[in-house]
C-alpha cells in the first residue's frame, strides 16, 4: 500500500533549522519528560517553558492530555493505540525541532522500545530524556482525578503503575527525583543541564 506514496518527496526549506536557531539565539531540541501519572511530568515541563519563555526561548509543550483532545483524538489507551500516540508525537516534536523551538512533551509514554523509537529518528543530542521519578505512593496521593483509585477499582483498564507497566529509562539524560525536591529545585536542574549542553546561553536562565 505505501508502493503508491513513493513519489512524495522530501522537500528542502531554504530556511534551514541553523537559520531559525540563530534567529531564536537558542538551540533547539526535544524534552521528553516521562513518568507515572502523577509524577509531575506536566507540571514540570509547563514550569520549564515558563522560565524559557521568560527569558525570550521559543517554546512549545505538547500535553499528553491536550493531545489526546486533537491529534490522538481516535486513540485509546490499549498498547497499540499508546505506541501509535507516541509516534505521532515524536513526529510532531521532530518537526518543531526543525523550526527552531524547545519543544517539551510531557507523556506517561511507557515503553522504553517507543521511547527509543523516538530518540531514533533525530540526530544524537537532539532528544532529551528526562525521568519523572516520583514513588507510586505519593503518586497515588497526589491524584487529584482519582484515577488511581479507579484503577484499582477495576474501572480504569490499561492503567500504567496498576493494570499496565511501566518501563522506567535505562539510562536517561536526566533523572529528576520530583518527588524529593521542590518545582523550582526540579526546574533549575534542567535549566542547568540546557546551559550546560550550549541548547540555551547563560542569559536564558
């Protein structure tokens, strides 16, 4: 069936993701922040973009939530329909990397093959993994939802840390114990790490 797409081709931009980096005065790059539900991956991610905006990055976060209402709209939450999200959220990031933006995405993404699929189809360097570890207790505490609950209830299938594993990162770029220290403690770490890779200059943060 693809036999038919052959003749659609790449085509080049003139203005190359070197030109819009240097217009932004940043790097650009791919933050996959993953983690239970409940392990602070959205917050931190949005709490980032705010520090980055601030100080005039550009910025985009992709929500695991705010996808799910568009993009993955037709997806459930079965393994095939969660590879098929994250793939298509990995594409989505690969494009806003060549257009020169920090792009955070804050997904549970379980599976460490889906992930790895992820960093696979950027160059090396261009994706950030960045593990959400947080105990399931205090992520149970912290469900505001209730989801956790209804999972063990049985009323939620498929639930990632109850009906469904989690695979956590083998070996992550950063690993940030959100559990153990504050927002603005989790935030400057990666912060740090960004300046201290050349992403974002000293003035960015």
């Amino acid at each position: 069936m693809r036999n038919e797409y052959n003749h659609v081709v790449w085509h080049q931009s003139q203005v190359t993701r070197a030109c819009r980096e240097a217009l932004n005065g940043h790097k650009s790059v791919i933050l996959w922040f993953t983690g239970l539900s409940g392990a602070g991956k959205s917050t931190l991610a949005h709490a980032v973009e705010k520090r980055l905006y601030e100080q005039k990055c550009h910025t985009f976060v992709l929500d695991g939530d705010n996808v799910r209402h568009g993009l993955s709209s037709d997806l459930g939450f079965d393994e095939a329909d969660r590879k098929e999200n994250i793939r298509r959220i990995a594409q989505v990031a690969k494009l806003m990397l060549e257009a020169g933006h920090i792009t955070l995405t804050a997904f549970i993404s379980p599976f460490r093959m889906e992930r790895n699929l992820a960093r696979q189809i950027v160059a090396e360097g261009d994706f950030i993994e960045i593990y959400c570890k947080c105990a399931l207790t205090v992520c149970e505490q912290r469900d505001v939802k209730g989801l956790y609950q209804k999972a063990r209830l049985g009323e939620i299938p498929n639930f990632t840390g109850i009906s469904s594993p989690y695979e956590a990162p083998e070996n992550p770029e950063l690993i940030i114990d959100t559990d153990q220290s504050s927002i603005d403690e989790c935030v400057q770490r990666v912060l740090d790490y960004l300046q201290g890779k050349g992403i974002i200059t000293a003035a960015c943060t």
